[in-house]
C-alpha cells in the first residue's frame, strides 16, 4: 500500500486506518447513510443557524468543511458532526455579550468563537487534558442538557407566535414574550403550530402506523426522519402561494447561493479575551457531549473510540467551521444515531453528508427564499423537548443528595441565568461538595468479627474489641483538607478513655497521605507520647507505605507498623494462644 | 454568680466561663505578662503601620480596642492579637490597587479593609465554615510565609537605604531599589545596618550573655525582648541629638497624642467590591495563622481552643480595629508566643496590654517624632528574616512532588507576582492536585496471600489467582471524576483475558460511589453480560452499601456482592474444600 509510509501519523489520522480497508460495500452503506443524514440535516443546520441568532446560511456552511475535517481527524464511525441545539444556544449567549444579533460583528465574534473552540479543543487533544471533561458529572450534564432544552424551546416560541422577543435565560425570556404578546401574528402562529403539531405527530405516531399498513421498518425509520423535509416544503409552497409574506410571515429570505466563502477569523485581542471563557465552555460541553454518543454507538459494534483523538477531531472540524463562514459545530445525539441505524461504516458517510450539503448550498438555497421561520422554530422545539427529561432530580434525591444539589443548581442557574452561569455553577458545587465530603471523612470505630480475619464497624456488627486497644479506619485517603478533622476526632475520642494504651489506624482506605497529613500523623504521635498512648498502623496500602518509608515518621512513631490488621490486635492484645490458630 | 443568667450565650463570651474563675494569682500573672507584651507590641506596632503604609498610629490604635475584643470572644488563652507582618503585607497589597500611600484615601480604604475582615470572619464563625481553612495545606502556608517574609525585608530595604522605591512583589521592589541606589543616605543607612545587627545580636547572643553572666532566665528573656525598644530610644536619641533629620534620615515625625479616634468605615459600594476579594484572603490567612500558634500553645497545657468561636473572636478583632481608626489584625506568632511565656493564663492578658498601648498613645507619641523610619524597618527585617525557611521545599520533593509543586509554585508566584496571587495559585494548585490524582486512582489487581485471608497486590506480592477470577481494587472513592477512568481500565484489562468469567471489584477503598460512578458501574455490568462476563463486589463499606441498596442497580448485578474478598474467591473458585477450613 501507498498508505503504509504514512503509519507513523496513524495516531493523529485515523484515516489511514479505515480509509486502507475501505472498498465498495463500504461505500454503499456510507452513502445510504449519507443521503439520509444529509435529508435530516438540512432543515436543522438552517434551524440551529437561527438558534444561534445567526442566517441560514451559516447554518449549511458549518455542515460541509467540518464534516470533513472530522472524518480525516475522527475516530469514531458513527458521529454525525454539524449545528447542534445546545452549543447553538451557547454561543448566541457568547456572542450576544459583544455584538447585537444580525449585525456583521455577531457574524464574525461566532466565527471567532468557532476558532478558538477549535484552538482550545486542539491543545486538549494534543496535550491529552480529555480527563477534564470527567469533572462534568452525569447528573450536571443532563440537568444542564434539561434546563437548556427548555430555554432553546422557550426562545423559539417568538418564531411560532411572530412577535419580537429576546433573552438568555427563562426570566427574560419570558418577560420579553408576554411584553410582546399583543403582536401576534395569526398566519404565523397557524403555520407554527400546524408544524409543531404535525412534527410531534410524526415523531410519535408516523412510524407505528407506517408499519401497520406493512410499510418495512427501515423505509418507516427514513419516512419518519423526513417529517421535518416535508414541514419546510409545505409550509415553504404555503407561505409562496398565499402571499403570506406581505401578511407578516417572518421568512428566511435571501439566502446566498453558493459554496461556503473563505473566512480568517478576525484577530482582534479584545474579542478573542472576552470570548476566550465561553469558548473553553463550548469546547468542554461539545465534547463531553460527542464523545458520550460516540463511545455507546462504538460499543455496539465492540469498536473504541480514543477520546483525546476525538479533541483534535473536534478541534480541526471547529476550525474548519472558522475558515468556512461557520460557527461552533460538535457531534450531534439524534442525528449521529440516525447515522448509525443507517448503516454507517466510516467516517467517510460524513464526507459523504458533506457533498449532500454542498449541493444543497449549491441548488437549493433559492428555494429557502419563502421558507417560514416558525417552520424552523418548530423543528427546534421537537428536537429539544426530547432532551428535557427531570426524572435525574428524582434519581439523584434518592441516591446521593449532594449530586441533587449540583443537579438541582445546574438547572435553576441554567434557567434563571443561562448557560454559561449554569454549568460552571453545577461542576463548582460539584467539585466543592466532593471536596467538602473528602474533608470530613467516614470514621469508623471497628472491631474483629468472631471466627475471622475481618474487622469491622463496632455500630454495624457484632464484633471483638479489646478495652486497651482503639482502633479506627479512616475511609478516605488523608490529605491537607482532613488533616486537621483528624487530629481532631482522635484528641476528642482519646481524652474519654482512660483504660486506653494503642490506638490503631487501619489504612485499609488511605491512598494517599500527604504532607500536611504527614505532619498532622507526627502531631498526634507526639501528643500520644505525652498522654503514655502508642499510635499503630496497619494495612498500610504499598504506594504509602514505600512514601513514608522516605522520612523519619516510621523510626520516630511511638508504635509498630502492621502488615494485616489481625496481626496488630493479636500481637497488642499479647493473645497468643489464639495466634497460635492458623488463620 | 450574677453571670448565672448569661450561661446560654457562653458559647458566644467566653469571657464569661473563664471570667467567673478570675482571681488575684491569675490578675498578677496576666498584668506582668500585658507589660512584657506592651513593651514588645509598641515598636512593632509602629513598623507594622509602616510596612503595611499606613501613618505610624494607625498601628498604636489597631493594638488598643482589637484586643479587647478578642478578650470578650476569643477562646485562646495565650493569642497576642494586633497588627502583624502579613497582614500588613497583605493591606498594603489590597489598598494600593484603589488609593496612592500617603492619601487620606488609603487610610480610609485600609479602615474598610479592616471592617470587610471582620464582617468574613464573623460570617463564617456564624455559619461553622472554619473548614474552609483546611484547605489552606500546610505547604502552602509555609511556602507562603516564606515568600512574605522575603517580599517584607525587601520593602524595608528602601528605609535602611533612606531611599524611595516602591513594589508589591520582588521584581518590582529589586528594580525601583536599584533604579534608586544612586540616592542612598549615608546617615540613614549608618542607623539601619547598626539597628539591624544591634537586634540581630540581641536575638541570637544577648540571652546566651545574659545567660552566663548570672542573669535568671526569666529576667534574661524580658532584656532580650526589650532589645527593640532600646533600638527605639537610642537611634531616636541620636538623631536628636545629632538633628539627622535636617540630614535626609526619614523620622517618624507628628504621631496624634491621644486615644483612637472614633471612625465609621465608608460605605463605597465599588471600594467594598474591590477589596472583598483580599478581605476574604486576609481573614483565611490571618485566622489560620493565629489558630495554628492558638492551637500549639493551648495544646501545651491541655486547654482547647475552639475554631469557629475564635473566627468569632478574630471577627470581632477587626470590626473594632474598623471603628478606633487601626486595619487589619490577627494573633502574631511571636507576640503569643512571649506572651504565653511571660505566664499570661487568661484573654485578660490582651486587654491589659491595650491598657499599656492607650497609655504609651496618650503620653508617648510626642517622644516618637525623632525615631527614624530606618530603626522601625530594622525592627521589621529581623522579625520577619525568622519565618523565611525554604526546607518545606527539600521535605515535600522527597515525600510528595504534588506538595512540592504546589509549594514551589505559591513561592515564586509570591515573590513574583504578589502576596495575593501567589497564595491564591497555591491553593487552586493543592486543590487541582488533589482531584488529579483523585480523577486516575490506583488501581490493583489482587490476590490471595497463601495461608491467610488477605488479598494484596498481585505486582509486590507473592499470591494466589484463579486464571477465571479477576479482582480488582480500586484505591479511591468512585464519583465523576473517575468513574470513566474505571471503565476504560475495566474494558482494557477484561478483553485482553480470555479464560476469564468472574471479575470483583474489591471495595475495600471505596468510600463513596455517587451517580456518575454508579451510571458508570450499570454500564460495566450491562457491558460484561454482553460479554458473558459477571461482575462482583466484595467488601462494600456499610455506607456505601445502604446507599447501593435504594437502587436497581444491585438486583440487575449479574454477580453478586460478598461480605469478604476471601468468601467471594472462595465461592467462584468453588474451593469447597478450602471453605470448610475455618478461618
């Protein structure tokens, strides 16, 4: 093969690999899939451009050149990359701080923003930073996922209802659109709900009843997906025929015919420094986002997908979006299912998906002209209401209540004060419960079972203790956070015993002691040698044990360190007859 | 007792638990204590003033109501409050970014600094949020102190030279020293370097004289801490007498006679958004400070102290600094230190020094006007030369590199970029750290160590496996920031293994498992009966357990969940035999 001398770079281009293997059946699948995405895709790219406060046109340009540049760069097989709902929804509020919407500066800061999204998912990706991602928790996700379904379908009903209305979160919004709601427009508010109707409908009812009059699953399945074709054709020949433009039916308009322009993002320090945060942001979410459809569609085929690949991936369609008249693009949830049910092999049905898109811009934008607004606002509505889904606030009251605070605050903060407040809140609470929790660790108070080796907590079980032994465990590695809460349960609990001569410290849970840990352990050994206490470890894990053998702890600690637990009380207890026992 | 009535707010006014059992012996002790204090505080309190650039009565004033505040509601018995070299440090870091030294302006904003501190302080003694010190670590702290002390003894250069110069970090102050030098007062410099070995001296070979010359060691003590004072009177004598001022030696010049002023802090929203950001950090670093040499010298004589009550005490501390014209305090090391050794055994101590430094306000001032600024800077660098000690950087590269970065980092963003900064990074660094490491927990697999029922790591020792058991211990809690880590490591390690049908994880380490990590778990066991694969737990901790246990996840388990690692090998391996052996 040609390809082979190119091997070394197989790791940043994973191209190499598939696109080796890759011969006609392939390409029949990739191309199936291809027309069917390209079909979904269209009304969404032009929908998400208008989330995203930004023309039509913007919305087709991001589904061409990074569709590309993710199939060279991408690991997995299945990810559909192009417009998606929520970073659509992020980025208006990025680029709604600089510029008002439908200026050439909004335009251009949401190319920007596209750039440095690419930069900074780039530099991930390059210096493997992928793990930043896991301090979104599960429950931040989809809290943040729920509560910014509600603000795109919130934002989206001035469109449905053809009033003016403006806002990033729930309040504003809502404010905006009761201020307004006088204007109604009655041709609009028809097609709207006709739409959002009929796509609901489609989305529920199509299918079932395809298959019933023998309809075979697979037409049913790209039938049901062209509900929102159909909308934006009906509702386009609607809005021509009976004039409804001159009656005040907001329409997409002019939209340029063409392939993509060459864009440079602006280099302007005051708008890169400003839209920095928010593309650091965008870049996280998109990719927690990407990456989490990609790794279950991978599975189901026993495939892997590389999760710092996936950031240059990422990274080189983002820029790819910058230089083509784009705006921020990552892998999107439905349509990348879409992909794979339709029997996408390779990146290439994305390439593939590309020309679809490309012909699209080329061919069919005159026709865009009567296209309705709410026709577009509709298809949003039903994408995202499939997002919003509460049942986590259950899950986690339920299970652990520190994630229902972090959840709870994701979508209060998402929704009283959008997206960017949001999310960080929720991975700060996060962070801070988790260190809050770590800071004041489970002590528990243990003992031997009868007839075993094993201890455990003298509240839970029935267990052997010695009146001149304590011995505690720790459930949480020592560091500087829980030194101190340390030092200070073991003064607390010592002081009330006056038969007490060893104290033990079961590390069965310790992974880590650090310095400030260290010198808290020297503290109370010292305190104990003043109070005639000897302090014991046991079941010191080996990384510990091999750290503090590098200082003068061990020879300084008034007591012994112990293998097992079990030696520790039965050497302390001086029981050797029952020592004698083989265990 | 009258005071009978006022035990429910005890909690509150210590003072009322120790005052009831106030007695003569105890009076005598505290008033020979307060004298030794004053005499110590009034130099110190002055040179403090001056480095934080403030007028020199600023320090007599912050010296007087603090510490009878803290006598009402502090809960050391031996905490010297008043001005010290941080704080100080740190004031004159917060006020320069709003106002130019000298102006009425940066008193003014020094007042509300003072006011901020308290307001923090008082609010996390409220809400118990002491805690939140923790995760000051202790590197960071010492790291801290060292960079400050290097930061002050070159801000008092300019003072031994008779110089101008000006800076908040090092670069700054080496530079405007430099740029100066040509400017350097030779009799200004004649009393610095004299003061400054003169106290030198008294420190390290003054006592050891005295010491030899049959001096009692008590009264030997008292002489060597009086070595400030007589720097004070002769340098101020000399420049008198030698009218040095009408030479270029910077004197004090016109200190207010009288007690404090009564002072309101300026309600100025933008100044109190500005400086509520280094207020914040001053009460952390302050209220850590003065717990922990609180803490070792009540620990000496078995008392406690209690944490949240003295962030009351410290609280109460600088809001009456605030309202009698002073700036921030906290509890000095050194001061407390000769305090608690010169006998002070109640908070009474603290407010017969206040009595000394009213007394030393009213009558002393006007013998002050000749001190020159270079004796007072002398007085500075000798006490803060003492908390300059870079071992904290040889003892954590050989324990632990996390705490070596985070203190390498704290000392050169210290000494590069600012007191605030600095510390700032070091505790986003420890934090940062400390979920790294968290976020790629060890990960062991496990075996049976012949003869006993312990399970240790198949890599250090000498154990027993089954080629279709694996066990795997993972060394730290489970939650969002690893559970992926996990997966992926699971995945990995079970495709590699052909013969293999049961893998336990070994829970032994697991202090928590929250949403994200149970998510991950489903997902694992969903993945391994594809697989034909059963997943198992041994070992869960009881909490953990209760918590597993509302959920489905532990009916759907493919395994099951054994009480010990020995019964889960035991059972899979079918080791009937083996099992009828007791334990």
């Amino acid at each position: 093969m040609r390809l082979t001398a190119l091997k070394p770079f197989a790791r940043y281009l994973p191209i190499l690999d598939w696109g080796s293997r890759y011969n006609k059946d392939t390409l029949t699948n990739d191309v199936v899939a291809a027309v069917i995405v390209t079909i979904m895709l269209i009304p969404q790219s032009l929908a998400y451009a208008l989330l995203a406060g930004l023309p039509a046109e913007m919305g087709l340009y991001a589904s061409i050149l990074p569709l590309v540049a993710y199939a060279v760069f991408g690991t997995s097989r299945a990810l559909a990359v192009g417009p998606v709902a929520v970073v659509s929804l992020m980025t208006a509020a990025a680029v709604g701080n600089l510029a008002l919407q439908g200026t050439a500066e909004y335009a251009a800061a949401a190319i920007v923003l596209a750039f440095l999204s690419g930069l900074v998912l780039l530099v991930m990706g390059v210096f493997r930073l992928g793990f930043l991602a896991n301090f979104l928790s599960h429950p931040v996700i989809a809290g943040f996922i729920t509560a910014s379904g509600i603000i795109i379908a919130t934002s989206q009903l001035k469109h449905i209802l053809g009033i003016k209305a403006s806002g990033h979160n729930l309040t504003e919004l809502l404010h905006s659109i009761f201020a307004h709601l006088g204007e109604v427009n009655f041709w609009t508010l028809f097609i709207g709900v006709t739409a959002t109707a009929f796509l609901f409908w489609v989305r529920k009812g199509l299918k079932p009843l395809l298959l019933k009059k023998g309809v075979k699953p697979r037409l049913a399945d790209i039938l049901a997906k062209a509900g929102p074709v159909a909308a934006v054709v009906v509702t386009t020949l609607f809005t021509w025929a009976l004039g409804l433009a001159d009656k005040g039916v907001a329409i997409v308009g002019e939209v340029p015919q063409g392939l993509p322009p060459l864009t440079i993002p602006d280099f302007d320090m005051d708008v890169w420094s400003s839209l920095l945060g928010s593309a650091g942001l965008i870049s996280i979410i998109g990719f927690v986002e990407s990456v989490s459809v990609a790794q279950t569609l991978a599975a189901k085929k026993r495939q892997r997908i590389t999760p710092d690949q996936e950031l240059i991936g990422l990274g080189a369609s983002n820029i790819a979006a910058s230089i083509s008249g784009g705006y921020p693009v990552t892998g999107g949830f439905a349509r990348s299912v879409v992909n794979f049910d339709a029997g996408a092999e390779t990146p290439a049905a994305g390439a593939f998906t590309a020309i679809g898109i490309a012909l699209a811009a080329l061919a069919l934008t005159p026709l865009l002209f009567f296209l309705p607004k709410a026709t577009l606002a509709a298809t949003i509505i039903v994408a995202v209401l499939s997002l919003v889904d509460f049942s986590i606030l259950k899950t986690t009251w339920t299970y652990n209540k520190a994630d229902f605070a972090a959840v709870a605050a994701t979508i209060l903060l998402t929704l009283g004060f959008g997206v960017e407040l949001g999310v960080s809140a929720g991975v700060a609470l996060s962070i801070g419960l988790y260190l809050f929790r770590s800071s004041r660790p489970h002590i528990a108070e243990v003992g031997l079972v009868p007839g075993t080796e094993h201890f455990r907590n003298i509240n839970r079980h029935k267990v052997e203790t010695h009146p001149e032994i304590l011995t505690i465990r720790v459930d949480e590695s020592l560091y500087f956070a829980n030194a101190r809460y340390l030092e200070d349960y073991l003064y607390d609990r010592v002081v009330r015993d006056r038969d007490l001569k060893h104290v033990i410290l079961m590390c069965s849970a310790v992974n880590d002691i650090d310095t400030s840990a260290l010198e808290s352990l020297e503290a109370i050994d010292h305190r104990f040698r003043d109070m005639g206490l000897k302090l014991h470890l046991s079941e010191v894990k080996g990384p510990v044990m091999d750290k503090l053998s590098r200082t003068h702890f061990l020879h300084e600690l008034t007591g012994k360190v112990f293998l097992s637990q079990y030696e520790a009380v039965r050497d302390l207890s001086g029981g050797a007859d029952r020592a004698g026992k083989p265990a």
